[in-house]
C-alpha cells in the first residue's frame, strides 16, 4: 500500500486519557486528523481534548463491559461511515501470579485488551473498508513477544492481540494497512494503576512494583512518535526501545531458555 496520510482522515483512538493515548492524540492532531477520541476517565479525556486545536470529538466508555465495547462501535460505525484511522490502545494490567488472581479479574483483562479490539475493530471494518488507504493499529506489548511469570492475564491478552493483528494483516491485504505495536518499558501509570490479584499476599507486591517502575524509563511522547512513524510507513510491526528490541530477540534466538537470560537481564538494570 501507499504511504498512510494522516492529513484529513478521522481517527478513532481508545485510551486517549493518558500516557501513550494521549501522546498519539497530540500527534494525530498535528498531523491533521480528526479525532475521536475514547477513554473511561472522563476527567483526563476532557483535558487531553482541551488541549488539542482543531475536530475533537470525545466518548466516555469502560471497555471492561462488552456490551459497552460494541455499543460505542456501533455509535461510531453510524456517525463515521468513512474512517481512515483505527487506533486500538486502551489497555490494563493485572499483578499477581495465574494461581493468585480470581477468574473474573482475569476476565476483566481480556474484555480491555483483546475482547474491545476486536468488537470495535469488527463494528468499524466496514468504516475502513470504506474509506481508501485506511490504517488499523493495535498496541499489543513486550509482553505480547515475551511471557514472564506474574503476567498470566497481560500476556494472554497481548499475545491474542498480536495474533488477531497478523491474522486481519493477511486478510486485508492492500485493502487496509494493519499495525502491531509492542511498546517496552514506557513512562506510563499502566503498572501504577494495575488492580492486584486478590489473592496476592498483602504487602507482598510493593517490592516487584517498585522495581517494575524502575524501567519504566522511555518517553511516551518518543513512543508515539515512533508509532506514527510506522503507520506513515504503513509498518507491520513497531517495537519501541531496547527493553523491547532485546528481549524480542533473545525469545528468536532462544525460543525456550530467553526467559531466564531475560530475567537475569532485567534483575541487574533494576538494581
């Protein structure tokens, strides 16, 4: 396909409240989209809005609630017949090891990462499909390349993002252009404000948080950034930092051992 033109597209973007989400919007808007913009925090939405000159249109939806995800795809698919710019990005993480969290937090997981996706990807095709040069992006994660203990619910969810990506990849081939994204360690409050399993022992989580945090370290301006940049290059994969690049890497080279090499790697940078 041709290069992407952001320049008079609309553009649908979820968990445009904060860190990445918002960046994008910022981006999206100075490359000349019109945004709709979609996010649970309505506060956030309202002031990431605010800040943006030119079509701003906001949703306040929790994508935890199916009903909710194909709702808003509806609504949208009715106001955008036409849509040149489908940025699926909201998402949540959950701590605690499979054994320590409750089927529905699991569940909860699932809804906002893969289950919203793909009712909103499934609502708007046809907005895509209508609208020539169309782009599709869904940020999955490192942790959709990779599969750390503690990560059971994050990682299911981002490794079926990166599989329904690649699948609708082959399918809409020079139909409409699909981006997969797999952000590392970005400055963002997704792990801040990640719920904990309800069986994880109190007080047992504050250690792996905080030295979680600690490389969390890459700017999500520069991630964004880097995102447009491959959709411009209509590129079908994104990997943003070296916290990203290198354990990708390590799991091609070594498909069944790059965990613990991993794991020795981020124990040593965490100190």
């Amino acid at each position: 396909m041709k290069p992407f033109v952001f320049r008079g597209k609309t553009a649908v973007l979820t968990g445009a409240a904060s860190g990445i989400g918002e960046q994008l919007a910022y981006g999206l808007a100075q490359r000349g989209c019109d945004l709709v913009l979609v996010d649970k925090d309505a506060v956030g939405l309202k002031a990431v809005a605010g800040r943006i000159n030119g079509a701003v249109r906001t949703h306040v939806a929790d994508l935890s609630d199916p009903s909710a995800a194909t709702e808003l795809g509806r609504l949208l698919r009715e106001r955008h017949p036409r849509l040149g710019l489908l940025v699926n990005n909201a998402g949540m993480a959950l701590g605690g090891l499979f054994e320590q969290v409750t089927i529905e937090e699991f569940e909860t997981v699932l809804n906002v990462n893969l289950r919203a996706p793909v009712r909103l990807t499934h609502e708007l095709l046809p907005s895509l499909l209508a609208s020539e040069g169309s782009h599709l992006v869904n940020v999955s994660s490192l942790y959709g390349l990779i599969a750390p203990a503690g990560q059971a619910a994050y990682s299911t969810s981002k490794f079926g993002l990166r599989g329904f990506s690649e699948v609708l990849r082959s399918e809409l081939d020079g139909r409409v252009g699909v981006t997969t994204i797999h952000p590392g360690g970005i400055r963002t409050r997704i792990a801040a404000n990640a719920p904990v399993g309800s069986n994880v022992p109190k007080g047992g989580e504050d250690g792996e948080q905080e030295r979680f945090d600690r490389l969390l370290s890459y700017p999500p301006e520069k991630a964004a950034a880097e995102i447009l940049d491959g959709v411009a290059r209509r590129r079908a994969r994104v990997l943003i930092a070296s916290s990203a690049k290198v354990p990708a890497a390590l799991s091609r080279l070594m498909p069944v051992s790059h965990m613990k090499v991993i794991g020795r790697l981020v124990r040593l940078a965490s100190r």
